[in-house]
C-alpha cells in the first residue's frame, strides 16, 4: 500500500483573471498580496503541479491525499487550471482531498460550494452514514488496516489579516464517532486536515494563522492508537511528534512554494509498518528519499 500526499499548490492565474464582481473585499486583500509579490514565490506553480502528475505516474500510488490550497483566490479560472493540471488525478477514485483557506477565499465562494464543484469526487467516502456535516467527515478504507479521516477545517475570513480555521463542532463531534466506529477502530488512521497542528520546530502556530479549536480536535482524535496526521497550511515540509497526537504530524507544506517544495510518499512494508519519504523538487523533477523513516508511535500498541 502506498500513498502520495501533497498540498498548497496556489495555481494563481493573476489579477486579469479576476472578474470584476468577485472582487470583495477579502479577495482584493488577496490581490494586493499577490501584488506585492507574494505571487512570485509560486510562479512556477503550473510546472510542479504537472511534476507531481508525473511523480504519480512514477510510483503508482494507491491513494493521492490533498490538504488543500489548490488556489489563490478561489477563482473559477484558478479551479479550472488545478483541476486540468492535476488530470487525470481530479476525476478518478484514488483522488482524496479536503480544502484550504484559499479555496474558501470569499463567502460566495462558500455559498456556492464552489469547491465541491470542482473536485467532487474527492470528497467521496465510504461510509456515508458517518457524514455529521456536508461531506464530513469523509472516510475511505482501502484495505482492512488502513483509513483514511478527513475533516474539513478551512473556513472563509472576513478579516483580511487573518488567516485562521476552525473544524465546525458537529465535524469535531462526527470525527469521534467515526473513529470509534468498529469499521475504523484499530485501523493504522491517515487523518487529513488544512490545518496544521503546530510549526516546523513543534511550536504552536499563532491565533491569526492557526487552528482556533486545536484542543478540540486533537482531543477528538484520542482514539487513534497508529496513524499520521497530514496538513498543509504551514509552508515548511515536516514530520514532528507532538503530545496529544499518538502518531507523527506531516507537513506537506507547498509542493509549488519556491524554494521550500516538497511532499510525502507513504509505503506500509510486509510486517505491516508505515513509513515516510521526502519527495524534493530537483528544478525539473520530483525525486523521492530511497529509504523511509518508520512513522512514529507504532510499537506495541498493535
Ligand atoms: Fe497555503
Ligand atoms: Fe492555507
């Protein structure tokens, strides 16, 4: 079994792209930070996107995990390119993603369910009766020890400063119960959220740019015994242990970020242990590690 996760690709398609009507105030925020040159750290976006294809390509993954951020602003145009880049990722089964903050950039965006339009059949989940709100929290079980739980903690912010989200209660209280579920229960439990639980070093993020209910959501995800959690949001590729989390965090950080790419691949080995390999932009392709650190946190509690 093996798993490819990537994150915040921000495919932006410049300011011209923008309709005239979409432009709220959040999203002017947005542009003018594209303007000062924060677009400038993805302007080769496109290029890794198709790089990451061809990485599929190359290990034939089971699964593909996405923690979100596929765009800037939440565009039409910006969904439409991530969608056509990521082909033929988008429109099949082994898809799995769960949004970021920039692809619920404004509220009509929200309203809408923009999202859901774009990338519906990664929202799928195999046990739908555990859904507490919309799509989540999805669940999908590609074999008889492994899930994967996903929760949705991207949220649209009026405030143009902040950048943080929230896991609304009724997903906080849905990711309870289905890991306790005896479907999922004593599973090796892929959890994928945006947000990230804390930062590179294993500090917490700030209250702007974090997670607002943490406790909540970690508390939640007491029950899993071995597993990996895996966001984005923070734009640093990592693997961090923290304390109320039984497994290890994984970062995936921006595979498209300039300077700062990268993803993870997961192999599960013959005894049945999970392991993680960097994948490491090399200017014109993604190269993976040859060999993989155990996850944590998967010694005798089997
Ligand atoms: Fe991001
Ligand atoms: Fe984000």
């Amino acid at each position: 079994m093996r798993f490819l996760h990537f994150s915040d690709l921000h495919i932006g398609l410049g300011l011209r792209r923008v309709p005239f009507l979409d432009w709220g105030g959040k999203r002017l925020a947005g542009g003018l930070n594209l303007l000062r040159g924060r677009g400038r750290h993805f302007a080769e976006a496109a290029r890794k996107a198709l790089a990451l294809v061809d990485l599929d390509e190359r290990l034939q993954p089971d699964l593909v995990l996405c923690t979100g951020d596929l765009t800037a602003l939440a565009t039409h145009a910006e969904f439409a390119a991530a969608k056509e880049l990521l082909e033929p990722l988008p429109d099949g089964s082994r898809f799995v993603v769960t949004p970021g903050n920039h692809d619920v950039y404004t509220l009509p965006t929200v309203l809408e369910g923009r999202f859901a339009k774009y990338f519906e059949n990664g929202l799928a989940t195999d046990l739908p009766d555990l859904r507490t709100d919309g799509a989540w929290p999805l669940v999908r079980l590609p074999d008889d020890d492994t899930a994967i739980v996903a929760v949705n903690s991207a949220r649209n912010n009026l405030l143009p400063w902040r950048s943080s989200g929230r896991i609304p209660s009724p997903q906080v209280e849905g990711l309870e119960a289905a890991l306790s579920d005896p479907r999922v229960a004593g599973r090796f439990v892929f959890l994928m959220t945006h947000y990230a639980p804390c930062l590179a070093d294993g500090s917490p993020d700030t209250k702007e740019h974090g997670l607002q209910n943490l406790d909540e959501f970690l508390a939640a995800s007491a029950a899993i015994e071995r597993g990996a959690l895996l966001c984005g949001h923070v734009h640093d590729v990592f693997r961090q242990v923290i304390d109320a989390f039984a497994g290890e965090v994984f970062c995936a950080g921006s595979a498209t970020y300039e300077g700062r790419e990268g993803a993870w691949v997961f192999d599960r080995d013959s005894q049945g242990v999970w392991s993680g390999r960097r994948a490491t932009w090399r200017g014109d392709v993604y190269e993976v590690e040859a060999e993989g650190e155990p996850v944590a946190g998967q010694g005798g509690s089997r």
